[in-house]
C-alpha cells in the first residue's frame, strides 16, 4: 500500500477510485479504511426492495446510468444531495469514478457523477478534500491475489461552477489515477497448508461460481462472497470428522 496514512484525512472527503473487479473493490477499501464510507453504487441492484434495504444499511447509495433507463435519471439529483450532506457532516463518499467496471488496470473515459457533487458542494460552500485511489490485482481469476492500493490527496480550490471546469477535473483525476495504478507481479501468498487443506472445497465452489457469473465481472467478487460465508461450515465439518475419527481409533 503506498501513502496509507493519508486514510487518516480529516474533515470532508470525496474519495474517487478505479473500478476493475466489481464489489470487491469497494469491499477492500472499507475493509482497510479506518473512517465511515459511503458509496455510491449502480442504480439497477436497489431495485429489488430487500436489496435496496440491505445496501442502504451498508451506507450505499444508488446512481443511474443512462442504460438502465432514462426515467430513473432524476432520482440521482437526491443521491447526489445525500452526499453533499454527508461531506457537509465532514464524511466521505466514495465514488467509482469510471462509471463502469471492466476487469482491467486500463483507465475507462470518466463520467460525470464527482465533477456534479463536487459542484454542488462547492455551491454550498463545501470544499473537501478530493483523494484518489489507485487499485491494482495480479489476477481477476486466481485462487489468491497480490493487491495494491495507492492514494493521493487532490485540493481543489476553485469552484466548478461550468463544463469545461468538469472536464479539466476528470482530466487532472484521470493523470494522478493512472499514475496510482500498479499491478502486482506476484500474487502474495505461498501454496502452504492452508491452499491444500481448502483446495477440495475451492475447486467445486470456483466452478459455481463461475457457472453463474458467466460473461460477467461479477465472478471475482461472487467467489469471494461464496467462500467468505461457506468456508466456515467446511472447516467446522473437517474438524468434527477428525474428532470423530479419532475418538473412534481411540
């Protein structure tokens, strides 16, 4: 990780960063972040009102792209107000600033969802701090990955206030991130005990997951989410099976 201490930043924060594989992002970065996030998340996956309750516990909030229909657009302007009043309240919104994830380190054209909160922050008088992060993985598919993840800190004093001004953000954002993203050339793990004991159990759940989430990015972060909840139960199951084994052999 380089300049990890700049997670420690007070007061507002609108935390711009790469998007390359999907919920895994975002669950990294709030695993490691010692402050309160709150994300802004695609649109589409609040529709269902179960998930929609469950990501709003998570402190999420949803966008709308053009694609997922033209109709839900102006439901964004309350997104975006919700955020200004969480920097208003010295919090951080982290935003994916690419609007879209690829499993690539290649820098997608950005949209306009930061320039627009930092607008209308900047129109209240709310000028947080802007940092970026760089994320980078060795592998999208792998069992087990080198991370890294890069920050800095960006002070933007001038109010956008017009277009140009947007598009002279995004570009200054997009010259620093591409800059941040460095893609681990090892995967920071060795195949010791542990990669032998859960491989019986990996290798069934890797083709599941992969079964479902075929043509999509999603497959990365499902495998994750999979193994993070199930992985439990496995070990509980070896263990009593060695207990019994053993209480039977005496």
């Amino acid at each position: 990780m380089k300049n990890a201490e700049l997670m420690n930043t007070k007061g507002p924060v609108l935390l711009v960063v790469n998007h390359p594989d999907s919920f895994l992002d975002a669950v990294i970065i709030g695993a490691l972040y010692p402050r309160k996030i709150n994300y802004l998340a695609r649109g589409d996956v609040f529709r269902n009102p179960v998930f929609g309750f469950l990501l709003r516990q998570l402190n999420m909030l949803p966008v709308f792209r053009q694609r997922e229909g033209k109709e839900h657009l102006h439901l964004n302007a309350n997104t975006f107000q919700k955020a200004v009043e969480c920097l208003r309240n010295d919090g951080i919104v982290l935003i994916f600033i690419e609007g879209i994830c690829l499993n690539t380190h290649e820098l997608q054209p950005f949209k306009k969802g930061a320039s627009r909160i930092l607008e209308s922050a900047h129109a209240e008088g709310i000028f947080p701090i802007v940092q970026i992060a760089g994320i980078g993985y060795s592998s999208f598919t792998a069992f087990g990955k080198g991370i890294h993840l890069a920050f800095e800190n960006l002070s933007w004093p001038t109010p956008i206030v017009e277009a140009t001004d947007r598009v002279r953000f995004n570009a200054v954002v997009f010259e620093k991130m591409e800059r941040l993203i460095k893609v681990p050339e090892h995967p920071g793990f060795t195949k010791g005990f542990l990669y032998y004991f859960a491989l019986p159990f990996y290798v069934p759940v890797r083709a599941f997951a992969a079964a479902k989430t075929k043509d999509s990015v999603f497959y990365d972060s499902v495998l994750f989410a999979l193994l993070l909840f199930t992985f439990p139960v496995y070990v509980a199951l070896v263990v009593t099976i060695v207990l019994k084994v053993k209480l039977i052999l005496g």
